[in-house]
C-alpha cells in the first residue's frame, strides 16, 4: 500500500499537478520577470545619465526593500492563510483574513513612510552615499517612499490573489505598472515630447507612476465575479478584522519579516562594502544584481506556486500531495536555472556593457569637461579616457557573471524549499536559516576576502555565494526531512 493510500488520499497524478504547477506559476514568473525587466530598463535609461546615476539609484535599493521588509512579511502570510482556507473551504474567513491584513497593513504603511521620509539623507550616508552619489539617491528615494502606499495596496491584494490561485492578476496589474514606468521614464528622465527633463527625479516620479496604476488595477478586481475575496461580500456580510485573524496573520508575518530584515541586513553590509569600493565598481555591483535579479523573478513565480499548492494541499488534509507539488516546483525551477546560467554564458557579456553607454557630464570651476579635460588631463573628467573605464567596468561584470552562472543554480531551489515551509508555518526555521547565511556567513566572508584578501568587488561576490549556498543546503534537508507537512497555520 503506498503512503499516499494509507493517508486516505487520492492516488497522485503526476502529470496532471505538474501542469496544474505550470499553470500557477508562469503568471507569477512573467510577471516577476517583466517587473525585473522594467527595473533594469530603467536602470539603462538612467545610465544615460552616467555611472554617477546608476551609483545613486543602487544606493536606495536596499533601504527601499527594508521599508517594505514588514509588507512582505504580510503578503506571505495573507497568501499562506488564503490558501490554506481555500482548502479547508472557509471562504468568509479568507475574507477577514485579507482585511485584518489590509488594516494592518495601512496603519503599518503610514509609520513607516513618515519615519523613511524624514530619515532620507541618514539612510543614503548609511547605505554608503558620497560626494557624487549622495543628493541624487536623497531625491529619488524620497519620491519612490512618498508612493509607498501605493505599492503596499498592490502587494496585499495581490497576494489574496495568489493565495487563492489567481496569479495572472498580479501579472497583469504589474505588467500594465512596468509598462507605464518605462514609458514616463522616457518621457521624465530626457524631457521628450514636452515633458520636463527630470533626470533621476524624472526616473523616479515614472517609478510612483506606474504603482499607482497597478493599485488601482488590484483594487478594481476586488468587484469582479470571478474574484475569490470580493468587496461586495465584505460589505454585504459585514466582514470585520478579528484578533484571532490578526494573531494568526502576524504569528506568520512575525518570523516572515525578521527572515526579512536579516536578509535585508546583510544584502545591505554587502550594498555598503560595495560601495566604499569605489562608484565605477558600485555600479558594476548594482548592474550585475538587477542581472541576478532575473534568476529571483523565475524563482517568485516558482515561489508563488509553491505556497498556493501545497498551502491548498495541506489544508485539505493531503500531505503526499503538497510534498509532491514541492518537488516538482523545484524541478521545474532547477530547469529554469540552466537555462538561465546557458543564457548568461552566451550572452553575459553584451547585457553587461548596454549599462554602459557614456560618462555622466561633469564640470570644473566652471568649465565644461572639454576644456577641464584640456587643461588638466584628460583622464581625471572622463572624457578621452571614457572608452578605457568602460572596457574596464564591462570586464569587471563579464567576471562576475560566472558567479551568477553558479548562484541561480542554487537561488531557485533554495527559495522554493523556503516557500513550502512558509506555506505549512514552518517560518521559524526559516528564520534561523536567514539568520545564519545572510547575516552570518556572507556578512563574514564578503568582509574577510575584501577587507583581509583585498579581492574586492569578488570579494563580494563570493560572499553572496556562500549565502545561496548555504540556505540550499538549510533549506533542502528541512524540505526533504518531511515533517514539515505535519504543522498547523
């Protein structure tokens, strides 16, 4: 007798959960890639503006993740919970699970934004600004934090979304928000059509944009009919936010956001090293993230899939079958990472270079950069020396992508395995796992190897290594030790 008979489940179907995986998750892995895509077309389009720009913009990639730490924690939670409720047929509890959330969320929104405003210019001097970097990263975090509600809108209700199975919703609402931010930062960032030349304000402005659209979108499929949580029957039934919803959905968000902040920690002890090491190897560091950017947003929609199914799974009582839609996630990631790490192998090096284009303008007591150049060297203002630094900052990443080549390989699995023991409430192990590797191991080893070794931006590199690989193997013995399904959310 098979274990899955003497558990009184249903004979599993391979084949069918394998597309029924598929199905869940390329929504979620389009629309995490276009998101990444957009970021890294705008991120070429402020290059334009030099590597000073793409040095600015990095800077407030970390601080704006930390400040969005809790809202992910949430949206694990939410989805978790939905789906679990999904399977065990309470959609009225769904329902209040989604707006305890939601109230949660907005109280949480408003605190932080205020604290993240007024903090600005600290936060860019501790995440390693300088001279040439430090006002333009002041200017566009602040913006992208005013549109912090915005976002949060998008991320709950997408993530009731997700937990319930609808991820082609997410895709399109984030597809439709990429979409309008590319295009305004056409528009913002060069001043086309009449519009104002904004710059790096330009860039962000077109950023807020695009997530006030997609929020609007989230919020209008909340009428539809064909929505698991509907705004109708909320005000219909007169659904209110409970504590025993709120325990349960900050019991999950608890570890979920500490996981978070650990990593987001140590992501920016690494950001600041980066950092000190110079702005033409910052921005060599920050390209080469939006790059491994694209192994996370193959691993998002895996990651999606994996917490509605085997939350759905574990809730109805079939523990054999969310082991199995876990494994068959991974797989199916594992598949996506070669070919990711091929791609990267034949085309790494021309990715590189398109953040290169030209130096940023720059000026000496008055003079413009031909003149300065002619008078004191060309070297020191970028202008004839422009073509050496780009070869040399395109060299830099070419050699960082074999990291890449070797890290996606183990980032998709490790944040699959994480997912299914979020989707049972596993979220403590998670934690320590986050504690260990993040803040630990590649806090440590990025220091030693630059600081000790002088390997610089490898240094570096080879710390966030040691992370991924470490959580995978963390992570997969939890996975594959199994009693993971054995827990109640």
């Amino acid at each position: 007798m098979t274990q899955a008979a003497q558990l009184g489940e249903m004979p599993l179907n391979r084949r069918s959960m394998t597309k029924r995986a598929l199905s869940t998750a390329w929504p979620a892995m389009a629309e995490s890639f276009f998101v990444t895509l957009a970021g890294m077309i705008d991120t070429m389009m402020v290059s334009t503006l030099g590597p000073e720009a793409v040095a600015a913009v990095g800077l407030t990639q970390q601080p704006k993740f930390i400040s969005l730490t809790l809202f992910f924690g949430l949206n694990v939670a939410v989805s978790a919970l939905v789906a679990r409720r999904k399977g065990e047929q309470r959609r009225e509890n769904a329902s209040t699970v989604f707006l305890t959330a939601l109230t949660l969320s907005l109280i949480f929104c408003a605190v932080i934004t205020a604290a993240f405003l007024i903090l600005a210019p600290q936060m860019m001097q501790l995440a390693g600004s300088n001279a040439d970097t430090h006002d333009d990263a002041v200017v566009y975090f602040r913006i992208i934090i005013a549109g912090t509600l915005f976002n949060v809108l998008t991320m709950i209700i997408n993530s009731a979304q997700r937990g319930s199975g609808n991820t082609r919703l997410s895709m399109i609402t984030n597809l439709t928000s990429s979409v309008v931010n590319v295009i305004f930062n056409y528009l913002l960032i060069g001043g086309n059509f009449g519009f104002p030349k904004l710059g790096i304000r330009g860039a962000a402005i077109a950023t807020v944009l695009g997530t006030v659209v997609s929020a609007a979108m989230a919020v209008f499929s909340l009428t539809r009919h064909s929505s698991y949580i509907r705004i109708q029957d909320i005000l219909a039934k007169k659904l209110r936010a409970t504590k025993s919803d709120a325990k349960a959905i900050w019991r999950l968000t608890y570890n979920t956001s500490l996981e978070n902040i650990a990593m987001r920690v140590g992501f920016l002890a690494t950001a600041l090293i980066a950092a000190r090491l110079g702005t033409d190897e910052f921005a060599v560091h920050n390209v080469e993230m939006q790059l491994l950017g694209l192994g996370f947003a193959f691993a998002d929609g895996m990651q999606v899939a994996a917490i509605a199914l085997t939350g759905e799974s574990l809730g109805a009582g079939r523990k054999t079958e969310a082991r199995t839609y876990g494994q068959i996630c991974q797989r199916i990631g594992l598949v996506i990472s070669v070919l990711l790490s091929i791609l990267l192998l034949v085309g790494g090096r021309w990715f590189t270079s398109v953040f290169f284009t030209r130096p940023a303008p720059q000026t000496v007591m008055g003079a413009d950069p031909a003149t300065a150049a002619g008078a004191l060297g060309a070297n020191l203002f970028g202008v004839t020396a422009w073509p050496a630094r780009k070869q040399i900052m395109i060299g830099m990443g070419v050699r960082i992508n074999w990291f890449i080549m070797i890290i996606v390989l183990l980032q998709i699995s490790q944040i699959i395995f994480s997912a299914c023991l979020r989707a049972a409430g596993d979220v403590r192990y998670t934690l320590v796992g986050a504690l260990i590797s993040v803040s630990f191991i590649r806090t440590a080893v990025t220091v030693v190897l630059v600081y000790v070794f002088h390997m610089g931006l490898d240094g570096i590199w080879f710390g966030i290594l040691s992370d991924q690989l470490s959580r995978f193997i963390m992570m997969g013995l939890r996975f594959k030790k199994g009693n993971w399904v054995n827990l109640r959310i």
